[in-house]
C-alpha cells in the first residue's frame, strides 16, 4: 500500500470488519469508500453504522484499494471466512452476501 495523503483527490475501496464485543461473531462489509485515508473512510463509515447499536466494536481496517470491484470481491471471501451471509444459512454477522448469485 502507497502513502496515503489527506489531500488526495481519488476515491479509494475498503473492506474493514467489526466484532460484536460479547459474542465475538465477526461482521463483516466492504462497502465503504471516500477521497480521504483509508483509515478516514472507515472511520465516516462506522461514525453511525447500523450495527453499533447491536454491540459491535470499532471497525478494524482491513484492505484497500483503488478498484471497486476487487473490494466487493475481498467483502464476500470476508462473508465466507467468517460463516456465510445469514440468507445462505451462514453463521456471519451479515445478512447478505457482498456479491449476489
């Protein structure tokens, strides 16, 4: 990975995972993007997250990249890792997968 600068104009991708802080189930989501850091990207995203509330910790970084469609790829091995979306039967945090069938 590059120096990332403040001030850089390009959108980045992130994948990034976030652990219920009780159960310790992982969930997991790639969806997140912006022109700040990585670090910046992810930290708008989880500001007001939806599984906050659920009791999931902090989102933790996990990769990024200039290319949307390998972030939405690295999402669903993400989903698979950690149990498989929900609607699949799957033990994740996620409902869905990252890539549809």
């Amino acid at each position: 990975m590059g120096i990332w600068t403040h001030n850089s104009c390009k959108i980045t991708y992130q994948t990034y995972t976030k652990k219920n802080k009780k159960t310790g189930k992982v969930y997991t989501t790639g969806r997140t993007s912006g022109t700040g850091t990585p670090f910046q990207n992810i930290a708008n995203r989880d500001r007001n997250h939806h599984m906050n509330k659920a009791g999931f910790g902090k989102a933790r970084f996990d990769k990024s990249s200039k290319n949307k469609d390998a972030i939405r790829g690295r999402e669903q091995l993400l989903i698979e890792k950690y149990g498989g979306a929900q609607s699949k039967g799957g033990t994740s945090g996620n409902k869905i997968n990252g890539i549809s069938d």
